[in-house]
C-alpha cells in the first residue's frame, strides 16, 4: 500500500530520530540514518538500540535484516534520499532557557554541503522555536530553491515510542506558502511557484500512508502553526500536571485527599483523567525545557506576557522536588545528616532509562547533599543514573537499596515497586517510613504492614 520507493535519510539518531528511522523502514521504506556521533551510527548498524524502549529493538534487528534500514556518518549516504526527516535536538540554553539552534543548523550545513537532490523534500521534526521553519525556508530558497522544506512535529512519549510513531493520534503537517520566497528578495520576481504546496503535502501523505488510511487526523497549517502545534502541547501537559500538583499543595493544609479530588475531576470529560497525577511532577527530556524555551521565545517576539504563566507552572513544578525533600528530612526528626534513605526509582518516568532533569535524582542528590547516605535502585536507569551522578550509592536490588533505611522514598512509578510486597521489607528497614513521591503505592497495604505511608496531597493518617 505504501510507495516504497520512495527514499528516506533520518538525520539526527537520536530518541526521536532512530525510533523513527526504524518505524521508517518497518512500513517498508529504504531509510538511511546518518548522525554525526559514530559510536550511535556504529551500535545501531549492529542492532543494539542504545538507550531503553520497549519493542524497539527488535524492530531493528528485523528491518536491518530487510536491508532497507543502515545507518552512517556520512551526509553523502543521505543525498539521494526524497525525504530528508531533521531529527537532532535543541536543548535548554544553560544561560537564557532559549533552545540551542547549533546542531540544527549544522545539520541544515551539511546536508546541504551533502548536495540534496532537486525535487527532495526537507521535513523538520526538531522541537524548535516559531520562526525557524520560514528562517530554514529562506535558508533553502538562497541555496537550495529546488529542495522543499515542510514542519511535522513530533508527539511521541518515551516508552510508547514505536506504537505513537507507527499509530500517531494526529499528523501535523505544516506546508510552505506557493507565493513566498521567505525573505529571499532577489528570488520574488520569479513569482508564485505553482503547486509548491500541493508537491508537499502530497509527499507527506506518500510517507504517511499507513497512519493516514488508518484514520489519523492530519491537520494542514502554516509552518508557524506547525511549529506551535508541538510547544502548545507540550505546555499544556506541564499546566496540568503543575495544575493537579497545586491542588496538592492546598489539599496539604486543607486536609483533602489530591487522588480522590482528581479521580472525581476526571469523570467531568472537558477535563479528562490523564496527565492528572499528582506528585513528584515532571521531569524529562521535553517538558521542562520546552515550557522554558517557549517562554523565552515568546518573549523576543512580544508575547512574553502571555506566557507567564509557564513560569508558575515551572515553580510549582520545582517546588514538588523541595517540598518532598523537606518532608522526609522532617521524617527523619530534623536533619539528614548521616541517615539512610533509600530511593526507589531514578529515570524521570518508568518504561525508561532516560534521567534528563529527573525530578527522583534531584531529590536523592539534594538529600546526599543535605549529608544523608542515599542508596538508589531502579529497573533501567541505574548506568545512566551512576555515571551522571557518582556520589549517591547504587543497590542491585530493591531489598539491598532499603538496607538498614531510616526512609524509604518512592520518586519513580515503575510497575515492580506498586507489586513490592511491604511486609518482606519491614524487617529489612532500620525504621518503617516511606513517602509515596507518585501517589501510585497501596496506602493500606504498607499500613497493614506496620509502615508509616506519606504521600504527597493526601491526608496522612
Ligand atoms: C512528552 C509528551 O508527553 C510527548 O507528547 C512529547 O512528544 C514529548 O514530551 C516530547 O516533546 O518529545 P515524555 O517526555 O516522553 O513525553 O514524557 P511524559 O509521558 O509526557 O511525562 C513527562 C513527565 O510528566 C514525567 O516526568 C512524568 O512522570 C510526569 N507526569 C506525567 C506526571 O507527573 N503526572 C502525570 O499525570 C503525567
């Protein structure tokens, strides 16, 4: 059903682009990853998907099997390909928030140094700030007129990453106006390029075929809307999630229960379940630098004003992690200097190893810090967790990371700590405390098992 001829580079492999390289060549494109970093090219070419995703790497080992899937350093490899999907990063910028544009630029450089044929399509997928499609456009018209750019972000979560990219619940697909030059002068007089936009949006839908006969939404925009599409969304996530997590915060001293409160929000289907948990808050990869980077944005071009409230959203966020730490150092009678507390739980959700601004190792390294002994555990994220963070201690095991614990804190929701049985670990702990950072543990169970249970926003009784 797909046109498989079509060709496919995927520049940048990392989270988003090896995930979609592979999905890629799985509907039966010949795709071609190219990332500057050899050793992700090399552990690729050989199978090994290098960070943790269900089903991902099997679905690589498969497709590199096919020979339509290889990866490479070398633009060169990419230049024959109709579409080029951009797929690098644009991290927080450590001085201003803004992202950091350099490795999309250095990728725009060199695929067009590569000589990208006339009639490709260049497909941007990074998270970037409004303003840079029509920047790459202008970029493109300058130096490349016969190569397309279109703007199609990219909703993908950690964990859900093969099945949101082979089965997206809408594609957003942002075409290049047929009577714009994007401020290419010299290039006006040429007129309106007929059919532009059509040739585009046609390609997308080639490559979206399956997603597309299938029932997903695509929704056609500019590329200013496309671009907005992707911080929007991920903006409102955050709001939420800050948004139950106040709540909280007044359910706190109001003596309410955050849980009950949100399950009888959910009922009311203008405001839905999800993204309503309330705890830790969030972390990650996305979220927090992209409530950032939107902000400052917004700010160069004269809508700071309507983003303020991000910066509520980010405190709010920020002050779950202090409030945590706070609450077991009074657990612990005042100070943490020279107790153990145990930490279940590093990457910044589970179903993944990734620990980018994990609010559970602020808080196990804030606690360290404070001068406890923190011992942490997770299911997948403990070499990641280890190398970035030295000075905490690592257990192979969840029995071995509570050892002699005077707290046990609970920061990452991963499916193995809901099934601990709390009984086989009372003897194990130097005094039975746990603090449920995520709201997702059995508060009776642990009572039941002689534990002292504080949650976050829930009566703690
Ligand atoms: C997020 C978005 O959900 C994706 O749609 C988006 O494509 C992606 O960012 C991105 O921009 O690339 P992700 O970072 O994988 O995806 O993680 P989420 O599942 O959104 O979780 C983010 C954080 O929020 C986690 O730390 C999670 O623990 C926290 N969270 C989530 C809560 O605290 N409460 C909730 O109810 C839900």
């Amino acid at each position: 059903p797909v046109t498989a001829p079509l060709r496919i580079s995927v520049i940048g492999t990392g989270y988003l682009g090896a995930t979609h390289a592979i999905c890629m060549s799985e509907l039966g494109f010949d795709v071609v990853g190219v990332d500057v970093d050899p050793d992700k090219a090399r552990r690729l070419s050989e199978g090994e998907v290098p960070f943790f995703e269900p089903g991902l790497e099997a679905l690589l080992r498969k497709n590199l099997e096919t020979g339509r899937l290889a990866f490479t350093t070398s633009f060169a490899d990419a230049a024959d390909a109709d579409v080029h999907f951009l797929c690098v990063g644009t991290p927080q910028r450590p001085d201003s928030g803004a992202a950091d544009m350099t490795y999309v630029d250095g990728a725009v450089e060199a695929l067009l140094a590569a000589g990208p044929k006339a009639g490709s399509l260049l497909v941007g997928k990074s998270t970037v700030p409004a303003g840079t499609a029509v920047r790459l456009a202008g970029w493109l018209a300058r130096e490349a007129p016969e190569v397309d750019l279109a703007w199609n972000p990219e909703f993908l979560r950690e964990g859900f990453a093969v099945e949101d990219t082979l089965r997206p619940d809408r594609l957003v697909f942002g075409l290049p106006a047929d009577d714009e030059w994007y401020g290419v002068a010299d290039r006006t007089d040429l007129g309106v390029q007929t059919g532009r936009r059509e040739r585009v949006e046609a390609t997308l839908r080639a490559v979206y075929a399956t997603a597309l006969a299938s029932g997903t939404p695509a929704v056609v925009a500019d590329f200013a809307t496309a671009e907005l599409v992707k911080v929007a969304a991920n903006a409102f996530l955050a709001t939420k999630i800050s948004f139950i997590n106040a709540m909280s915060e007044v359910c706190e001293v109001a003596g309410a229960d955050v849980k009950t409160l949100a399950s009888a929000l959910s009922y009311d289907t203008r405001i839905g379940g999800r993204f309503l948990g309330a705890g830790l808050g969030f972390g990650g990869g996305c979220l927090p630098k992209d409530i950032r980077a939107f902000q400052a944005r917004a700010a160069e071009i004269g809508a700071g004003d309507a983003l303020r409230f991000l910066d509520e959203v980010d405190t709010v966020n920020l002050r779950r992690r202090t409030r945590t730490v706070e609450l077991a150092i009074h657990l612990l009678g005042g100070g943490a200097a020279g107790r153990r507390v145990a930490v279940l739980g590093a990457a910044f959700k589970p179903n993944s190893d990734d620990i980018r601004d994990s609010p559970a190792l602020d808080v196990a390294d804030t606690l360290r810090r404070s001068g406890a002994r923190v011992t942490v555990y997770d299911p997948a994220a403990m070499v990641n967790a280890a190398r970035k963070f030295p000075d905490l201690r690592y257990a192979a095991g969840v029995s071995e990371a509570v050892a002699d614990a005077d707290i046990v804190l609970h920061l990452t929701e991963w499916a193995d700590f809901r099934e601990i049985e709390p009984s086989l670990l009372t003897s194990l702990v130097r005094r039975p405390v746990i603090i449920d950072g995520r709201n997702t543990l059995d508060p009776q169970r642990w009572r039941d098992a002689g534990w002292i249970y504080h949650a976050l926003g829930r009566p703690n009784v």
